[in-house]
C-alpha cells in the first residue's frame, strides 16, 4: 500500500512539473479605450515561467487578420503550442505575446480618413502603455517586436514604418502592403470620401502604401527596424509582397523575404510562427 502512495505522489510531482513548463493564454481579457469609446479585446499568452520568476519579459504584439479577432491565434494559429515548443527547444526565447481585437467596431488597425475611428492612436496611445504596465515587459525598444498575417501584416507594416524607434524587429505574413500606386490609393480615398481631392488621395498613399513609405524612408531609418518577410507562393497577396521586397532590394534596406509553397491559410501561417519567434529573438538575444 505504501509503495502503491509512494508511486502515485510521484507520478502526481511529475504531472504537476510537466504542467508547470506549459505557457498560459487568457483570451478575454480588455482594456478600455477613451480613443474608442469601448472597451477593447485582447487576448495574451504568459511563457512557461512567467509566474515563478520576477524578471522582465520582451514582447511581441501578434496581429490576426480580417475575419478574425484577438481570438484567431489562439484557436486556429495555436499560439501556445507553438510558442511553448519553440521557448523549450531553445529557438525563442521566453516572451509575452499580446493579440489585440482588431475587427470589433471597426475592421483594420489604422486610423480612419474620417478621423471619427483611431485605432492606430489607440494602440500606441492606450493598449501599449496599459499591457506593459500590466505585465512584466521591458520597455525598450531592443524588446519589442511585432508580426501579424494579412490585414494584421498590413498593421505590423505601417507600425513598424511609422514608430521605427519603438520596434526591434517586424515580421509581416501575407501581408496586405496597402495601395500598390497612387492610383489605387486615390479609388480607396474616393470610396470612403466621395468629394476628396485628389491630393488626400496622395497623401494617403504616402501613409498608408508600404511601397510609398519605402520610396520615401529616410537613410536614418533603413536599419532602425530588422524585417522578416513571408508570403505563400499561392496567395492572393503575392504581387505586393514581391513588390515590396524589390523595392527595400532597391533602397538599400536590409531585410528577409521568404515565398514558400503555400496560399493565405492557417497552415502556412503555423508554419511561419516558429520562424517569427527565432527571428525576433535574436534581437531579444543582442544577435
């Protein structure tokens, strides 16, 4: 009976250890948003050693795409599974992982042409500031990356373009790269505002083309940010991705591209996520 007890409270010990390696996700929690006027979503994964230690943790800010919410990483890019793996094989190191909503109210994560919806302000201005007071996150910019897929590679392009000084590292996936031309710019403008002149049509694309800022970005921002690019050779977004690697080719800026065999799915995505957390780590890690 004693060696019966015995063998059970070991087995109950190693139960308890392999739990203890295993990261957390908290899908509902929120913040609110005076930017916005609501309360907003966001969903975070904890590495496996969050709550035993008192350290500082980097961070990467993971952006879902269109159609998803805060929620999409979690249930269909299995953030956790993956990124536990990758901190126990030592190819990333631990870090915090913040997945905002990006489709409740407004879908997209830029301020509107009409000025009546900043998502982008609230990000910097309220949800940044709000989560890195929450958790143990270091607050340099050495420790601060961001990815996203699609719509969310769109948000991890023009954040990264706009506050080259607060992000180490970017990793757009199929990313939406915003208007290909200043054509193309000016049919969007048009849509959202019937009666604009052309000139907010320019001026948009300037902001919001990661095409136009890299025509524009200035020789002291070339190297501020470390970029990783991926895109299936399948997907819909190929042409502006490729684009957009000629045109950093072209401007001197120094970058990864990689196009795989694949299209816009899940499955390409969770294959690309390990990839994104050896790649920002190495920054983390002072490469």
């Amino acid at each position: 009976m004693k060696k019966y007890l015995l063998t059970a409270f070991m087995a109950l010990l190693c139960s308890a250890a392999a739990l203890a390696q295993t990261g957390k996700v908290f899908d509902n929690l929120s913040v609110a948003s005076k930017i916005l006027k609501m309360e907003r979503k966001f969903a975070v994964y904890l590495p496996p050693d969050y709550e035993t230690s008192t350290r500082d943790y980097p961070v990467l800010y993971l952006l879902h795409g269109s159609g998803d919410n805060h929620t999409g990483w979690v249930q269909f890019g299995e953030v956790l599974g993956i990124a536990d793996k990758a901190i126990k094989d030592g190819a990333a190191t631990p870090m915090v992982i913040i997945m905002p909503d990006g489709d409740t109210g407004r879908r997209g994560y830029f301020n509107d042409p009409k000025g009546d919806w900043n998502y982008e302000d609230f990000f910097f201005q309220e949800l940044m500031p709000y989560v890195e007071k929450k958790y143990r996150i270091k607050s340099q910019k050495r420790f601060r990356a961001i990815s996203g897929l699609s719509m969310g590679g769109g948000g991890t392009l023009m954040y990264a373009m706009h506050h080259p000084e607060l992000f180490s590292s970017a990793c757009p996936l199929s990313a939406y790269v915003g208007p290909l031309n200043v054509e193309e710019a000016k049919k969007n403008i048009q849509r959202a505002l019937p009666n604009a002149a052309d000139s907010v049509g320019v001026n948009y694309y300037n902001q919001f083309s990661a095409l136009g800022l890299v025509a524009k970005m200035p020789d002291k921002d070339k190297k501020a940010v470390r970029w990783f690019l991926d895109c299936g050779d399948d997907d819909f977004l190929y042409e502006g991705n490729a684009l957009l690697h000629i045109a950093m080719t072209k401007k001197a800026i120094p970058h990864e591209f990689r196009m795989r065999d694949g299209g816009h799915t899940w499955t390409y995505w969770r294959a690309s996520l390990p990839k994104v957390l050896e790649f920002v780590s190495d920054a983390f890690h002072q490469y």
